[in-house]
C-alpha cells in the first residue's frame, strides 16, 4: 500500500520529466522562433490585407516541420551524440529512439495535414522542405557545403512560405530571405565548427572536418561579413525606412561583430559555444529591423 501511494505521488512528476524531455528533443523554443518569421514573410507580404488565418496554418507548418527536423537529426545522430553530448535526451534514455522515430513521424504527418489546408504552391514547398530536411539527416549533412547550404535554404524559405500563404512575395521578402540564407549557413558552419572533434572521431564529415578548422573559420568569418553586407543593403533594397539602418545596426551588425572580435587569436570551445548562443540571440533580436523592411 505505501508503495503504491510513493509511485502515485512519483508518475506526476515523471510523466513531466518526460514531457519535457520531448520537448528538448524538439527544440520547440527554435522552432517557435522560425515560426516568428513566417509569421514576419506574412507581415512584409505583397498584399493590402494577408490572409492570417492562412499565415497562422503556415506558422504551424513551420514550427512542426522544425520540430520534425530536429528530432530526425537527433535519430539519426544517437550514436555520434553518445560519446559527444551524452546530456542529449536520445542518447542520456530520457527517450527511447522508438519513441523519438514515432514522435517525427506524427510531427511529418500533421505538418502535411496543416500545409494541405493550404494553397498548391505552399503546399509543395511544405512537402519539399520536409523532403530537404530528411535528405540533410541522412546524407547531406555530412557533405562539404552542401548540407550547409541545405539548411540555409530550409532557413530562407520559411519567410517566403508566410508571404505566400499570406498573399504574394514582395522585394522586402526577397531581401530579409537572402540575408536569412546567409545567416543560416554561417551558423550551420559555426555548428560544424562546434561538433568538429566529436564528429571526426564518430567519422562524420562535415564542412569543418572536411576543410579543417582554420578554414572552416575563414569561411565562417566571410560568410558574417557578407552578412552584414547585405543586412545593410537589404534596407535599400527592401525600401525600409532610415529607422531601418539605427536597428539592423543595433540588433543585427553589432552582434555579428562581437562573434567576429570573440572568434579571434587562440579559438576555444568555450568561444565557440559564446558565438553560438550570440548567434542565436541575433535569430531573435533581427525581427525588429526585418520587420521595418516592410515600412
């Protein structure tokens, strides 16, 4: 009887445990910012009125597809993350690797179900990133560049995604989508970077075991300048308004150059893991002067 009554009082808080472990394995927070963006690519679209009930389904899409990424990958990667980031839920048993397929595969099948509420050309674009995502984890990833680019296009192409869904493409879509693809593939570099010892020793061969870690570095620093070159010209492009430069300066290029001062001399992990947390507080601070585009 008191076991009983010790086990009842137990299951809630396990069963939250392990709630939230789906959710880590997830990345809801990270997908919920790329839903931001598609919600943005509604906002600048090339329409008086959008459609928000459309733009909130393709939010959806976005987000569950994310989600559905990030647990595939992690599937995927069980092995190589069992010796290099044993925290993880996969490889720590906080989820079984049954319980994580079953869980991308019900994340693929009601993102398809949303997306088919939409549209034909959203529609074939939610199945062709999904398509694109599954092709990373299982092939593309360990490629030189090409999964890097992969990523950069499934990054871009969810703000193009809102404006669709929403109405029609507008240049300010075009010029926040190429700055998004840019950004995305330096920060999938910087990912790279980040793993390069654990996935050398696991045999992954990313950009940065490929290339090596000086020039993956050279790449990585290039491909931040670039974007701060065309953050800047994505204002003129796009038609913004002078506010637009204030706080793309602000939010944008300062964050970026701050990762560039950190990555500097002798390069370390803890640098590294600095640069990347930077990296993903510029994801969230860059929707303010992306959103001034459409001003």
């Amino acid at each position: 009887m008191e076991l009983t009554r010790i086990a009842s009082r137990a299951t809630p808080g396990a069963a939250w445990m392990r709630a939230l472990a789906f959710v880590r394995l997830a990345r809801v927070d990270r997908a919920a910012v790329a839903a931001g963006y598609t919600l943005l690519g509604a906002y600048l679209a090339d329409i008086a009125l959008p459609d928000l009930s459309a733009a909130t389904r393709a939010a959806v899409v976005v987000l569950l597809t994310v989600c559905f990424g990030f647990v595939l990958n992690d599937y995927r990667d069980v092995e190589t993350d069992a010796s290099a980031k044993p925290y993880r839920p996969l490889p720590s048993g906080a989820v079984s690797r049954r319980q994580a397929g079953a869980l991308a595969l019900a994340l693929l099948v009601c993102a398809l179900a949303v997306a088919a509420t939409l549209p034909p050309l959203p529609l074939a674009i939610a199945a062709g990133a999904a398509a694109l995502t599954a092709a990373y984890s299982f092939g593309l990833k360990g490629t030189l560049l090409l999964g890097n680019l992969a990523m950069g296009v499934l990054v871009a192409v969810t703000v193009v995604f809102g404006a669709l869904a929403a109405g029609a493409v507008s240049v300010a879509v075009v010029a926040l989508s190429a700055v998004m693809f840019l950004f995305a593939v330096a920060q999938e570099v910087l990912f790279n970077l980040r793993d390069e010892q654990g996935d050398r020793l696991a045999g992954v061969r990313t950009t940065a075991s490929r290339l090596g870690a000086r020039a993956a570095l050279l790449l990585y620093r290039g491909l931040l300048a670039l974007v701060v070159v065309v953050t800047l010209a994505a204002g003129v492009l796009g038609g913004a308004s002078p506010a637009y430069a204030y706080a793309a300066a602000a939010c944008i290029v300062a964050p970026l150059i701050a990762i560039l001062c950190l990555l500097t001399g002798r390069i370390t992990d803890t640098r590294l893991r600095r640069a990347e947390w930077i990296t993903r507080g510029t994801w969230v601070s860059g929707i303010l002067p992306m959103a001034m585009l459409g001003a």
